[in-house]
C-alpha cells in the first residue's frame, strides 16, 4: 500500500447467487482526496461502499482502509469511517439537539464535551435555528444536514456519502457540496462520494471512477479522461459529456 493511499481494494467481487454485483475491483483513494464514484443505477456502487465498511462481506478480493481490513478491525475502521447512507434513519420524535446528544453517546464523547460540539456542528451545518424544531418535521435538506452532523460527531478521518444531495433544491444542494468540499480543506477529510450529479461532482472531486455493471471502465482526473476520450483541446469538457462516452462504449 503506497502511504498516501487511504482506501484500498484487490480484486474486491461481490456475487449474490450468480450475479456478479462487483467483478474484480482494483480501487485506490489518496488520503486527502474527493473522489467522485459514478455509475448508473444498480452498476455497485451502494455495494462496493457496504464492502468498504466491512457491512458486507466480499466474495473474494480484499479491502483495506488505512491499511486495516473493516471485516477484521470493525471497531477501528468504524472509528475512522463516517458513513451517510442514501435514506438516513432518525427517530422523528428528537429534536435535533438531541438526536446529536444520542449518537455523542452511542460514540463514547465525554458528557462535558457533547454540548461544545453539537453547537460548534449546528453551526457548521446551518442548522442552528433548527436546533429544537423535531427531526420529524425536518424537511429532506435539513435531514442531510443532520446526517452530516452527526456523521462528523466522531471526528471521522473518511466520509462516505451516498446520493447526499438527492431531493434537495439547486441552491441547498450546492450550499451542501460546498460544505463538503470545506470539511475536506479544512479538515483534510478525505472524501467518497458516489452521486448521479455530475455537476455537482465536477465541482469538488480530485478524481472520479466510472462503474458500469460493477467493473470500474474509467478512474482519473476529469481532464485525464476528458484527454481519453476527446485528446488534447482547447475545450474544457463537462463530465457529464465524458461520462457519456464511456457509457455508449458499454
Ligand atoms: N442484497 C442484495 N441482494 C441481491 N442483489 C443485490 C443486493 N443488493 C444489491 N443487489 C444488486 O446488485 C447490483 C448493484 O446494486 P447497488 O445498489 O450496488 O447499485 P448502485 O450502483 O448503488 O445503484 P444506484 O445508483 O441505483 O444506487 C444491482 O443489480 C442490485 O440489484
Ligand atoms: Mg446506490
């Protein structure tokens, strides 16, 4: 494993009875890193992140993260991962001051500390004003931000998010993405994001990965790719038109 390489698979496959989900996924994110995974619908992508955090068991390959194998050092990688799922679970009935006080003790934080953080991440995430509306009454973006909060709790070193702006307005969604993109200057987390928003991917990532029923068909800059498939221009292309290429070649 190179040093500066933070999330590792070898050959990572995922059968369910015959089906192939993922076939043989050579994966390498640089700590630090935003990087984009792409896909259409059902290509593995929800799959290789369930592997990622050891929720899943590979049919054969193997995974590292941080060099640790999740399936084997669960606690530790859990430690070290923030997971956002696509459809977050929150008990509708806590506000949101305490929904970030529940999950502060399910992550072992010192009482004395819990009140410092949750206002230092209300306000990170804007949600501030909200603070004791209940999660039930919270619309689709004010839940997101939620999740993000109380994904940040622990102080995660690795983010992954799945469709994290699904549902949510242009201008919330972008605000989101921007959120995203600071947490990764500031807080040098580094970051997977797995998302049909090319836009927004375009915006923030380092390097994206095209996955088309579960292989990998392309991983790189988007100028690396964009120079694949177009050469060398003087047009800058969109990723959507590139993802598009890469697409019809399937
Ligand atoms: N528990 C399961 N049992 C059987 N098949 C599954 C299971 N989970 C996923 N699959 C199949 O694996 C394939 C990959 O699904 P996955 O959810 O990883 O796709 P995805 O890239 O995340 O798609 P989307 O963009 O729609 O979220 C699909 O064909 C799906 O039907
Ligand atoms: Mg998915």
């Amino acid at each position: 494993m190179d040093a500066d390489t933070i999330i590792e698979t070898v050959n990572l496959t995922k059968k369910y009875n015959q089906y192939e989900a993922v076939s043989n996924l050579n994966l390498k994110v640089k700590e630090g890193e935003i990087f984009g995974f792409l896909g259409p619908n059902g290509a593995g992508k929800t799959t290789t992140l369930l592997m990622l955090l050891g929720l899943s068991q590979p049919s054969g390959g193997s995974v590292k993260i941080c060099g640790l194998d999740p399936l084997r050092k669960a606690k530790e990688v859990k430690r070290i991962v923030g997971y956002l799922p696509e459809n977050v679970g929150f008990y509708e009935d806590l506000d949101a001051v305490q929904s970030l006080e529940y999950v502060a003790s399910l992550n072992g934080i010192q009482k004395n500390k819990t009140e410092e953080k949750i206002n230092e991440l209300l306000e990170l995430v804007g949600l501030v004003q909200d603070a004791h509306k209940k999660v039930g009454a919270f619309s689709r973006g004010m839940k997101q931000r939620l999740g993000i909060a109380e994904v940040l709790i622990k102080e995660p070193s690795i983010l992954f998010l799945d469709e994290l702006t699904l549902g949510l307005d242009p201008e919330g969604a972008l605000r989101l993405i921007d959120l995203i993109h600071s947490l990764n200057q500031d807080k040098k987390i580094t970051v997977l994001l797995c998302s049909h928003n090319l836009h927004q991917v375009q915006r923030i990532s380092n390097r994206v990965g095209i996955m088309i029923n579960g292989k990998m068909v392309a991983e790189g800059t988007i100028t690396s790719l964009a120079k694949e498939k177009f050469g060398v221009g003087e047009k800058e292309y969109s990723l959507e038109e590139i993802y598009m290429e890469y697409f019809q070649e399937v």
